[in-house]
C-alpha cells in the first residue's frame, strides 16, 4: 500500500522518468535492480528516500523517481482483465455521483483498476462490493488494490455469475463492466434503492443499444443517458503547438441511469 506521509518503502509501486520523459515501472524491492535496455536501476538506492529525486543508473543516466498515480497505477498494473481508463473512470466517478459514505456494487472487478478509485472515493464510511465470476482474476486484483490502495475491510469480494444472482440490496450506485449487462438489468433495478444511478461501460453500441431498450423496458430508469468521452492531449513546446499525433479514438460507451419508485 502506498504510504504518503512515508519515504519509499518496500513492497510499494515505483515510476521511473527518463530524460525524455518515458516511463518505466517496478515495485521496490530491497537487493533488485531495474534493467532498462541494458541499464541499470538499483532499488536499494530508492528505499528511504522522497519522491521526486533524481536517481543515477550504472550507466550515468538520470531517472526521476515518482510514486505513481492511482491513473498511472492502473495503466501500469499486472492484468487480468482488460481495465477501464483514467478517461472513462474519471466520467463514472462524476455521472454515476460516486460519494463519500456511498453503497457501491460494481460488476466485475477485473483487474481492480475501478475498483481502487471506487474505494478511494466513497472513503472509510462507505462501501464497495464487487462481484467476479473468475476466482483467477479476483486473486490478480486482490494484490493490485493491495499494491496501490491497500485491502479495506469496506471492500467485499463475491464470486459470483451476476447473471444468475445477486445478493446485495439497497445499493447507492451500481457499475456495469460486463459483456452483456442487459442480462444484470432487472437484477440491478431490485438492488438498486429509489434514486439510485445505474452505470454501465461497453466497448460495442450494440451492446449500448440492448442494454437501453431493456432499461425501458422495466419502467423503472429515467435520465437515460449515453457519453463516449474523448480525450486529445496537446504537445506544446516553444517551436510546435499542436495535437499529439495519436490518440486512444475509442474505449467504450458509458451509460448512466436513474432508478424512480413505481407509484
Ligand atoms: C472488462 S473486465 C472489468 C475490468 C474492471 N472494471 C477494471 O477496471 O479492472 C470484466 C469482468 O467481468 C467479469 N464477468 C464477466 N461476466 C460476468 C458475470 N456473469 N458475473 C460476474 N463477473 C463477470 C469478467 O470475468 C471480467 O473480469
């Protein structure tokens, strides 16, 4: 878990920038070294010191060395399932109004990418359910939270086909990450309470398309609303101010909901 009222320690996740900026990544650990194309990084040298210092390789380069962001974490952690991007993560931190004291269901955990951002937002008086259907992935994201975000005892785990069942009621915000959440409609709309906000990422509008036609089907959803967030960064120097030449075009589609009391 990351620390920072601490200097680097152990066990904790590392960001190297290069002269040209590029990143490299390690987690710390005493007696390794960090080999990057040739040169090397010794992590004794980093354990006990602040972040942001300027660490000299074996071979006389410069690498700043940085906690990563929680944004940085996620791009960078070990994978199990593909995860969900800072882009897209930061639009259901505010469309689906994650709170601090929030119920928060989220469906399924994959990597633990949404995960960690969940529990950092809904803070210690809240909660985060996530249900998994693969035993692998949730043993993969239980040490990815536990790198960055440390394992909460507000963070529960259930390894479960939501398709088939869903235990959790009066739930506050509910995220769908799943390949067919249309299937997860009706049990979403039992768990969710009256007022809650219903969320659900797909990469295809196929998907979008089905999971909407069942949200009206249930007349029980309003305030249906569907987003593709783009995000183009800018290279701004002194001789060029333009847009980076590429870009990530397309993630997935993010579809907020509002669940109403049936008079
Ligand atoms: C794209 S990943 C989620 C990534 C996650 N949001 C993140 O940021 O790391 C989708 C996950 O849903 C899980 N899943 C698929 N169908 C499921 C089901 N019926 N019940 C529970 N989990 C399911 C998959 O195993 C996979 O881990």
């Amino acid at each position: 878990m990351v620390d920072y009222s601490k200097l680097f320690s152990e066990g904790e996740p590392v960001l190297f920038l290069d002269q040209k900026d590029r990143e490299y990544y390690d987690i710390l650990k005493s007696g390794k070294q960090k080999n990057i194309r040739g040169d090397i990084l010794i992590h004794d040298e980093i354990i006990g010191k602040q972040e942001g210092f300027r660490l000299i390789s074996k071979r006389n380069n410069f690498f700043r060395v940085f906690r990563p962001t929680l944004a940085e974490y996620t791009r960078l952690m070990r994978r199990g399932a593909q995860v969900i991007y800072a882009k897209d993560i930061s639009h259901i931190l505010v469309w689906a109004d994650i709170y601090p004291g929030a119920k928060v269901v989220e469906c399924g955990l994959g990597s633990g990418a949404l995960t960690s951002f969940l529990l950092r937002a809904v803070g210690g008086r809240g909660k985060v359910i996530s249900y998994e259907i693969r035993p692998d992935f949730i043993n993969n994201a239980t040490k990815n939270i536990d790198t960055f975000v440390g394992l909460k005892k507000n963070h529960t785990v259930r390894e479960i086909d939501i398709y088939e069942q869903f235990v959790d009621k009066n739930v506050d915000r509910l995220i769908l990450d799943v390949p067919e959440p249309w299937r997860a409609v009706a049990s979403a709309a039992d768990a969710l309470r009256p007022g809650a906000v219903l969320c659900s990422y797909s990469p295809t509008i196929l998907q979008v398309r089905d999971f909407v036609q069942k949200l009206h089907e249930l007349k029980t959803f309003t305030r249906i609303q569907t987003h593709e967030i783009m995000l183009r960064e800018w290279k701004v120097d002194d001789v060029s101010v333009r847009p980076m030449l590429r870009m990530v075009a397309h993630t997935a589609f993010l579809t907020t909901a509002r669940k109403y009391q049936v008079d």
